[in-house]
C-alpha cells in the first residue's frame, strides 16, 4: 500500500509507481520491503519508505537496480 493511500485515501498513479516498486523488490529479493508484527508496524515502516538490501539476495544484485527501486519507493515524490 502507497504512502498516500495511508495518509489520505488517495489513490493516484504515485501509488501505482510505488506498487511497481514493491514488485521490482520482490522479485529481486522474495521479499517484501516493509515487514512488520503488525499492519500497524508495517504501516509505520511504508510511512517512512525504512525498507534495505540487508538480505543475502541482495548481494548480486545490481546497483542499478537497487538504485531504481529507491527512486521507486519515495514518500513524497
């Protein structure tokens, strides 16, 4: 879920551009950016854009691509 779906309900293409972003990182990794105990944890994390490349699958791929998906998954774009 997008930032400004979070904040105000919004629903633009921002958010579409920032789902594509979720996608690139799962596909790359397995795994989704923000993970949390709770939605509320998760929300908080998505609010923020606290995602990172810590994973091990991380480790072959490219700086591009990591450099793109933090072009992707900006809060306030």
């Amino acid at each position: 879920m997008a930032p400004e779906v979070i904040k105000e309900g919004n629903y633009c293409t921002q958010a579409d551009v920032w789902s594509i972003g979720v996608i690139l990182y799962t596909m790359v990794s397995g795994f989704l950016p923000f993970q949390g105990d709770s939605s509320k944890k998760v929300y908080e994390k998505i609010l923020k854009a606290d995602f990172h490349f810590k994973h091990k699958e991380f480790k072959d791929v490219s700086n591009e691509c990591k450099d793109l998906i933090r072009k992707i998954l900006v809060v306030n774009p």
